[in-house]
C-alpha cells in the first residue's frame, strides 16, 4: 500500500504533466485557428477552377493529355499525407489502418509527405519512393515538389494510377481518412472537403454557359492541368493540417481534464489516509492516557 509521501509524489507529478499539457493544448489552439482559416480561404478558389476546368473538358472535344491517359495496369503510387509528430489522436492511425487494409499492396509504391508515414512504411516493409516534409504551414512550392515526384512515376510509366491518402478536415472535432485518385484525370473532381452541412458550391461569374478560349479548349486544358494537380495536393496538404492541429488540441486538452481528475482521486486518497494515520495517532495517545491513569 503506497505512503502518504508516495502519495504526495505522484500528485507533484501528475500536476507537471498538467502544465505540460495544458500548454501544448494551447500552442495547439493557435495553430489549428490558422490551420483552419487557410484550409477553409483555400476551398472556394479549388472548388471555382474545378468548375471552370469542368467547362474546359467539355470544350476540348478529343484533345488528351498524359495525365489523362487511362491504363489498365495495377500499379499504384500512394501519396501519404501524415504528421511529423505523435500525441494529435489517433488521425494517423486510423489513415495508416485504411491504407493497408484496402490501398497497399506488393505493386504500390508509397511517397510519404510526413515522418510518421515514412517511419510505418519503412518500419512494415512498404516501397518507399521518397519522403517529403512540410511546413505547419504549407506552401505551394511544398506541393509542387511532392506531385512533380508522383507525375514523373506516372510518365515514366513506372504506376499506373496516383492516388493521395489524407486526413480530411471536417470540423474541430471530426477528422475523416480519405484516399482519393489524382491521376489519371479521368474527371475533374476537387478535393471534398468541407464542413458538414455547408455549401460549397460557387457560381461562375457571369451566369453564362458560353466560353471562348484562346488559343484553344485544348491549349487551355494543357496549361492548367499541371497546376490543378499542384493545387490540389496544396489544398490536401492544408486540410490535413487542419486536422493535425485540430486533433491534437482535442487530444491535449482530454490529457489535461484527466490529468485534474486524476488529481482530484489522488488528493481524496491522501487526505483519506492522512486522517486515518491521525485518528490511529490519536487513539494511541487516548489508550496510553487511559493505562497511565488506571
């Protein structure tokens, strides 16, 4: 049975990783508010150039581009969006889970952006291509150095298909694992992202259905398609910091609520065992008294 002393300790303790995680709860906080406002500034432009390209395809007649040409092999490339640090939830694991049980197999080829993707591919013995890091803040330039390694793989032929598994942010409190294909361009389809329930649809200016394009649909459609790709691993890169942060500040802050419930408990039982050593104090001096006095 512990001591009062041993008691003591471990509220000392327990109140030092406390602090430590109230204090992490709170860098978290600022982090996710930023996380969070870029990932939502970012969705309406992606949401308007997958639209507009969506009106470029249907403009372009037979024009193909590589990144269009559909194959029939089953070699993959596999994008992995995670983080670079524990102690966020369980958002890696629950990627790293679905990725393996429905995406990896012994022809994928795995491009890891985040070290905890890079430690599981390397630590379970996937085909790691390449790693990449990226900022708490991601920057396009990030994204264009992570997708020119998944193009080149497709062109070159060495994959058939590329696609992206990423947390994706819903709200504060729900982050979802999603994998979605970014090559071939079979169709254009932007990351779906948003918070539940709120429309993200957007109208193109004008309100009209007719285009011209110079110097062609075609020549239009060549152009954009290398940065649409661009934009979208951006925008993925943006969303799962969003939930990185947003998880972590969940994560810290259930840490600190049971850290106080803890020492709460702890408390109680010391005062417990404190009152009961000076109640066995006492009736030892009251029995004395009673012998003496006998």
């Amino acid at each position: 049975m512990p001591s009062t002393r041993d008691i003591r300790r471990r509220i000392v303790s327990v109140k030092k990783t406390a602090q430590i995680t109230s204090a992490m709860e709170k860098v978290a906080q600022a982090k996710m508010g930023r996380a969070q406002n870029t990932a939502v500034a970012g969705r309406p432009y992606a949401e308007l150039m997958n639209r507009v390209l969506g009106e470029v395809v249907a403009h372009a007649g037979d024009f193909r581009h590589p990144f269009m040409e559909a194959r029939g092999g089953e070699k993959r490339a596999l994008i992995l969006v995670t983080t670079d640090k524990g102690m966020c939830g369980a958002i890696n694991s629950n990627l790293l889970r679905l990725v393996t049980e429905e995406f990896v197999t012994g022809q994928t080829r795995v491009i890891a952006a985040g070290k905890k993707g890079a430690q599981h591919a390397t630590r379970v013995g996937w085909d790691l291509a390449a790693e990449f890091d990226y900022s708490d803040t991601p920057v396009f330039a990030e994204a264009r150095a992570i997708s020119r390694m998944a193009v080149e793989l497709f062109e070159n032929e060495e994959v058939d298909y590329v696609d992206i598994a990423f947390t994706n942010f819903i709200n504060t409190l729900t982050q979802k694992p999603e994998v979605q294909r970014l090559l071939p361009l079979t169709e254009i389809k932007g990351v779906q992202a948003g918070v539940e329930g709120e429309e993200m649809a957007t109208e193109l200016p004008g309100g009209t259905a007719e285009f011209l394009f110079e110097p062609s649909a075609g020549g239009v459609l060549g152009a954009l398609l290398p940065h649409y790709l661009n934009f979208q691993v951006f925008q993925i890169l943006l969303e799962a910091r969003a939930s990185e942060f947003s998880s972590k500040m969940v994560a810290m802050k259930n840490a600190t609520d049971n850290a106080n419930d803890l020492i709460k408990d702890l408390t109680l039982e010391y005062n417990k065992m404190r009152q009961a050593a000076i109640t066995s104090e006492l009736l030892e001096i009251t029995t004395a008294q009673m012998a003496l006095g006998n």
